[in-house]
C-alpha cells in the first residue's frame, strides 16, 4: 500500500471529483475522498467496500479540525500522499441585494478557505513524495454571470493562491489549476439528485468545440498534470471550457 501513490480528492463523491477519483483509480493511485455529503460518500463507499485503494473521510473542509481528521486518516490507510486534488465547492448564487454576508462568507470559507487549510495540513508529506496540489479554479474567476458575487471571487481567489503556493512550495510541490467551463454533471451526482440534464442543439453549438463539456474532460487534464513526464508545469491555470473564454459575444 505505502507504494502505491495516493491521491487526496475533496468533493470526490460526487461530479467532477467523482470522475476525476475513478480516472485515478483506473491508473493505479489509492484515492481518500474528504466529502462534507454523507449520503453521496456512503453510496460511493458501498461502491469500495472491498477496496483497500478507497477510503471515504466525512469532511467540511472549511473546519480546521476536519481537515486535520480526515488527513490523519488518509495517512495511517495509505502511509503517503502525493496528490492534493482541491475541488471541493459551493455557491449561493443570487442578487447582491439579497446576498447574506454569512452566505458570501460561506462560499469563501469552503471554496477558498478550505483550499488553504487543506494544502495546509497535506503540504509536509507533499514535500516527502515531490507531489503537486491541483486546485479547482474556474472560468467564473475571469469571466461573470450576474449575481456569481460569492462564487466569482472564491474562484478568482483560488487562481491567485494557486501561483503564490506554487512559488513557496516549489521546487519540492508543484502546484497548478484548473478552470472548468459547463461540464455536465447531471448524471454523476447522488442518486436523489442525478437527473441527466437534456441538453439542446443550442447548448453544444455554443462552444466553438461543437459539444458541451464531459467530467472525463477535467480528468484527463489531471492525469496529464499528474504525469511525471510533465514536471515542468508549475503556477498555471489550465482552462477547459471548449474554447468559450475565446468567444466574442455581441446582443
């Protein structure tokens, strides 16, 4: 087991994390989803209940002390960690108006916060393994929707962490990020929840690639950053949107 690389996913049992867990999976890696859902994490862990290479940790990643649980777990199961995958998220997407300051500072506790104390706590056995942190940016970081206040900034601050860990931590940690566009997750979420989304003719055509994006889309993109032969990649924000962030749009 402590030979086997292990990979750390926030959010993991659901989505995009769910995804990007299996991919991982698939190629080799233990995987420790820190999941604030219990009822997603436990369909996920009837999935892995025979699985060594599985642990599920209860965890809002926003609470110093869970975070500080969930690692000592993940590192008595698996000895070592060489991945930290920040894709833990939330919004509360509405007009300023109506915008709550506990809600703004929700969405910067976990999305933000989070992202900080979770790179925090894993960075020692980051530094022993010559491992890397991909954090989940987004395209809301450079571009808006009306009323995205909360959601907006927890992104744009994600992308300016991103660059600051990477300069501190290097050369030992690698540390890069992701900028999703739409990727349909419809389907890959809790069973309560997962309604595959109908998506129109207009919906794809909107990207200059032809399609709306896939969860497997992100994953590949973390197995390329994962990929030893890619080591000097550090402090870059790597978009995904189907080429929309390139789109003029004029009403």
């Amino acid at each position: 087991m402590k030979n086997i690389k292990a990979a750390v996913i926030t959010g993991g049992a659901q989505g995009i994390g769910r995804i990007v867990a299996e991919t991982l999976m698939s190629e080799g890696f233990s995987v420790s989803i820190w999941e604030s859902d219990g009822e997603a994490l436990s369909e996920e862990e009837k999935k892995y209940r025979n699985s060594e290479n599985w642990l599920g940790c209860i965890c809002n990643i926003a609470i110093e002390t869970e975070v500080k649980e969930a690692f000592d777990k993940t590192l008595l199961r698996f000895g070592r960690i060489d991945v930290l995958i920040n894709n833990a998220a939330v919004s509360a997407n509405k007009p300023i108006s109506e915008l709550s300051v506990r809600e703004f500072s929700e969405v910067i506790g976990v999305n933000l916060t989070g992202t900080f104390i979770c790179s925090k706590y894993c960075e020692p056995e980051l530094r022993k393994s010559k491992g890397m942190i991909i954090n989940f940016c987004s395209t809301r970081a450079f571009q808006s929707e009306a009323h995205t206040e909360a959601y907006s900034a927890s992104k744009g601050g994600i992308w300016s962490l991103t660059h600051a860990l990477a300069i501190s931590l290097g050369p030992d940690i690698r540390v890069n990020s992701i900028s999703p566009g739409w990727i349909d997750v419809s389907a890959v979420r809790k069973r309560s929840k997962a309604r595959q989304e109908v998506l129109s003719e207009a919906d794809h055509l909107q990207h200059p690639v032809g399609r709306v994006g896939q969860p497997g889309d992100i994953a590949r993109m973390v197995l390329f950053l994962t990929d030893p032969r890619n080591s000097f990649i550090t402090g870059q924000n790597f978009i995904i949107d189907g080429g929309m962030t390139r789109k003029m749009i004029y009403v």
